[in-house]
C-alpha cells in the first residue's frame, strides 16, 4: 500500500525543526508528528518526490534508456510577502539578515547516454547574501553542488565525482536522516553509493566514490570525502599558551547574520570508507568500515545530556550487516562497533500470517556512547544517534470490501534525557490506520497516541529549583475523505485534531478543518486551492496537514493558534518539455498584533509567501 511511505518528508518543511541539527543530523526531531499530515497515496507519492530531490533519499540520477541525450533545468523564487524584523536594516542595535527574504534555487542535470550523467545546483536560502564573502573570497551563492557520474561500464556500476551519498543495511554505520517509527513496516534501506540530488547542507560527501560489481552477486565501494562543516572556534589558555577547539554548530545550512556566517564552514573533515557486500536474492550479507579526520580537536557538548556525545578529532567504526528473505518472510540484522565499542545492534523481520495479513517487528539498542556520527537508524527521538533500545510491533491486514488496516505500537526507553537532564526515560507509541472506498469516495482514517519522558522544573521552599521528568501524553485523530466533483475535479475534506496532556501544564487541544479543491481545465492548466481553519490552545497541541507545493519544498506545516489559511497552487503546462508552477499561501491568526517570532516576527495579524518554479526538459 502506497500509503505506508507517508514517512517520506521533504526538508524544505514549514516546521521551527525543518532544519536538521550537526549534532541532530541523524534524524529531524519532531517530523514524527508531522508525518501523521499525510494520509493519501497521492500526498505519500508527492513527497516521495520532494524527498528525493531534497536530498534524504538517493535514487540513482535519471539515464536515458535509449542513448539520448537529456537535459532538465529548474529555477525555483519564493519569498515572504511581509518580511519580518530580521530585514529592518534601520535599527542597527539588533541583529539583522544580511541578505534579501528571497529564496533562490537552481538545478541542471544533464544525461548522455546510458553511461554519463552530470547535475549542477545552487541555493541561497532567504535572509542570506547572493554573494559570500569568506576568508577573504567571495563564493558564488552560499550553496553550490556538482556532481559526475559514469555508470555501467563493465564491472563499474558507477564512478561518481562531486557530491554523493552512502547508505548501507541498516544505517547503524553508513545512515541517512530518518523520521522516527510510524505504523508501516520498517526495513534496510540500505541504497549503497548514489548521487546526491539535494540542497540539504549537512548530509553528503564530497570527493570521490567507486562501486564495482555490476551484474555480479557480489557489490564492492570505496569513498574518500573532505567537506567544510560549520563550527565555532572556542580558544583557552593551557600551560600559557593557546589551545583552539571546536564546537560543532547547527547543521541547518542558514548563513544570514553576522554569528552565523562566522562559523560557516570553519572546521573540515576528511572521511574514507567503503562496504563488500555477497549474496543472492534470498540472502544476503556485507561488512562496512570507515575512519574519519576532523580538521581540528572537537569539544563536547556542555548541556548534561550530552555527557556522551563526541570529542576529539578521530573516529573509526566497522560493521557486519545480515540479510534473509524466503518466500514472504524477511529477516535483516546490523551490528556495528565504533571506536572498539558497541555502537549499536538492530534486527527486523517481516512474517506472513495468511495471504492478506503479515506482522513485523523491529528491534534497536543503542549505547548511549561510542555512536556512529555517520548513521542514523529509525528511532523514537531526535538527537544524536545512540542512547535508545526499544521494540516495535505492527500489523496489516486486507479486509473484505478493499478495507486496509495497518497498526502498531512502540515502547522505548533512553539512559538519560536528551534535553538537560540525567534521568532515565521511557516512552510508548500506538497508531492505526484504516483505509476504504465508499462508491467513488475514498476514506482514510488515523489515530495514534504518544508517551514520553519531557522536562520539567520542581520547586519547594527548603531549596532551589530542581529540574526533573514528567510524563506526556497526545492523542492525535484524522479523517480525510476524498469525493469526485465531476470528471476532472475532485474534493478532499480533511479533520485532525490533537489532545496534548503535558503534564503539570495540564491539558490543551487543537483542531484543524480544511478544504481541498483539485481541479484539471483543459490538456495544461491544474489549479489546487485551499482553505483550512484551525485552532489550538498551545504549541503542543497544534495539528500538521500535508499542502502541496512547488519542488524542494513540500510542506506539511504546524497549524498553530486560532486562524485561518488560504493557499492556491496554479501549473501550467503549456508543452511537454515546459512546466510552471506558482504558489500563494496566507495565514492569518485575527486579533494578533504580530505573526511570526524572532527574527521573522512581522508587525500585522497574518504571514503570506509567494513563489515560482520553472522546470524545463530537453529530449
């Protein structure tokens, strides 16, 4: 069921923790809620794409299977309507963007043959400069990406130069970002060494990579990367003279005030690695090793949770990665040792109960040390990869009338908190999807509710303030149903509400009501409109829904507040190697004096954004 991918996520989300974090980089916290905002396959298929050219997954670049050659060019502006403080250059006592509210992307990929493909980009992300200048050059943009790939030529399935990703068995050792546990079978996605397609800042290598094995049962890569990585120096005195650390800073690519363009790519880090891989269709098995060099010495982190995280310039780690499959059964287990030490050990299994049932269950224990900072494994939480065990188990079943239903409930617990605090933690997560048809209608339901550990601070009069832990509760529902209008057009109606229980906070709600209208006029005009109300006592009950938009951008934003949200989505496709989309969107909470916070807080009652791609093919 195609349903089962809406784990699929594209970065460029209207979430506060669309960014992922260097220390975080190993899964997006937070996108774990935002995933229940996708319900339909076509929503589920929509970000798949997004995903894929927002760099998380790492499809092999498009060949023309025929020799020909094939160009594709994106040029993609979005900007806010109403700016917000951050670009008030007049008051010169407040930290400002040093750049326009403009958001610029561009993207050139050229195939020749079945063999050869090229891919350019360049980004500059909104309040960033179009021209850097660092250590006493000026870059092009903030980020540029070019990549060579030379595929199928004998044993070489590919060479590729440039920028690249690696992901293998499990990801214990060689990762992608991830997106927590959600109620569809969890397996490898062990995608090897591929190009990268993306504009995500902090998860790719750049250098060299070669895999070998093509049309044999066995696969063979070897990578070298050296990248820039922002940090911010941090020098102290030792013996009379001075030491220069590094802290690692966010991994969130943005370079617009003066702070953050300080650290941009200050440290280095030089990585080689590789993977062999044996096997058949129906088992398979592999080992995976990598060593790597930062430019200068690390320093951990000062919160106490991260009492375990990474110090020092040096890390090497090795791992052995077991694959099975007969018939429907499938079995999948990744052990990996980083610095001598257990990193980390994950077993999976897919098991048939009857022709239209199967169950699956997945298992993780992850020290709370010693992890990989390449890896990255579904999970629970976000931070660092490491410091969680926990079981998952879940259900599918085919009932009669095409009712589909998927279920599964997860129990996690941690050695301590990642957020300040040294107590062991616990949690659980149960979510249940139905799927029917009602005549021409479709009707989706899902429900899920979640525990965890969350901090809190105690008082009494004998003493200070004392932080400990409480236990959170949310229940999350929603119903999206879609209704033919006529031929070409359709309906989708969609409620989701959240019950957020927080503890000593007591309890808060929020819900959400939108209406979709698709509509195809004529062989080159699609028109998709929206109009959504919402309201949500606090933050921790505000409600995600899936929107459509333009390339690398998808969203699913948090609707947030008591307000209102309009959104219009025009393509035109005037011919078949020409293909325009602009988007319009508002948001507006009544009675507000100012939307938005920080930097992007704006005098007024509502947020609008605006924007435009282009996407123009040659065959």
């Amino acid at each position: 069921m195609r349903i089962a991918i809406i784990v699929i996520i594209g970065l460029h989300c209207s979430l506060a923790v669309a960014r992922a974090q260097a220390e975080d980089s190993t899964q997006i916290p937070g996108l774990e809620d935002a995933i229940q905002g996708v319900e339909s396959p076509e929503e589920a298929d929509a970000l798949a794409g997004a995903l894929e050219e927002s760099g998380l997954s790492a499809g092999r670049v498009t060949r023309t299977p025929t020799g020909k050659t094939r160009f594709e060019f994106i040029q993609l502006l979005t900007r806010r309507v109403n700016t917000g403080r951050g670009y008030d250059r007049s008051d010169t006592t407040r930290t400002t963007y040093a750049g326009s509210p403009v958001r610029a992307l561009l993207h050139a990929h050229l195939s020749i043959g079945q063999h050869v493909a090229m891919r350019f980009g360049a980004e500059k992300d909104a309040g960033e400069q179009l021209s850097i200048r660092l250590r006493d050059k000026h870059t092009f943009v903030d980020f540029v990406t070019a990549t060579l790939d030379v595929s199928n030529v004998g044993i070489l399935e590919s060479l590729i130069l440039g920028d690249f990703v690696a992901h293998w068995g499990w990801g214990l050792l060689l990762g992608r970002p991830s997106f927590g546990i959600a109620s569809r079978p969890l397996r490898p996605r062990s995608m090897g060494t591929r190009p990268y397609r993306g504009f995500n800042e902090a998860s790719f290598y750049r250098g060299a990579a070669v895999l070998l094995g093509a049309g044999r049962p066995w696969a063979a890569s070897l990578f070298a990367s050296r990248r820039n990585v922002d940090a911010t120096r941090d020098t102290t005195s030792h013996d009379d003279a001075p030491v220069t650390a590094y802290r690692l800073a966010t991994g969130s690519g943005l370079h617009r005030t003066e702070t953050e363009m300080a650290r941009r790519g200050q440290l280095y880090i030089d990585i080689v690695g590789g993977y062999v891989n044996l096997g058949t269709r129906s088992i398979e098995g592999g080992v995976a090793a990598y060593a790597l060099r930062y430019g200068g010495s690390v320093l951990q982190g000062i919160r106490p949770d991260q009492a375990f995280s990474f110090s020092g310039q040096t890390q090497w780690g090795t791992a052995l990665y077991l694959s099975m499959k007969a018939r429907r059964i499938e079995a999948h287990t990744e052990l990996a040792l980083v610095d001598g030490r257990q990193a980390g050990l994950v077993v999976g299994a897919v098991l048939p109960v009857h022709s239209l049932s199967s169950i699956w269950v997945y298992l993780r224990r992850l020290s709370q040390s010693g992890s990989s900072l390449l890896g990255s494994v579904p999970r629970s939480g976000g931070g660092p990869l490491g410091n969680e065990s926990g079981i998952t188990i879940g259900i599918r079943h085919r009932l009669p009338r095409g009712i589909r239903f998927r279920a599964s409930h997860d129990v996690h617990w941690s050695g301590w908190l990642r957020f300040g605090v040294l107590t062991p933690t616990y949690g659980h997560h149960s979510s249940i999807a139905i799927e029917t048809r009602l005549g021409s209608n479709h009707i989706r339901l899902q429900a899920s509710v979640k525990e965890r550990s969350v901090a809190t601070t105690t008082t009494d009069s004998f003493g200070p303030p004392v932080l400990t832990t409480v236990q959170s509760r949310s229940y999350r529902y929603s119903i999206l149903a879609e209704i033919p209008i006529r031929r070409f057009s359709r309906m989708n109606l969609r409620y989701a509400s959240t019950i957020a229980n927080s503890g000593p906070t007591g309890s808060s709600e929020g819900h959400l009501l939108a209406v979709d209208i698709h509509s195809r006029i004529g062989e080159w005009l699609d028109v998709v409109g929206r109009f959504a109300l919402f309201d949500s006592d606090t933050g921790d009950a505000r409600v995600y829904a899936y929107e459509p938009g333009l390339s690398y951008g998808s969203t699913i934003p948090s609707f947030s507040g008591n307000g209102e949200r309009w959104m219009l989505v025009i393509r035109l496709s005037p011919d078949h190697r020409i293909d325009i989309r602009l988007k319009y969107s508002r948001t507006r909470w009544p009675g507000r004096d100012s939307a938005g916070s920080g930097l992007d807080e704006t005098p007024g009652d509502r947020i609008s954004t605006i924007g435009g791609e282009m996407r123009v093919r040659f065959r």
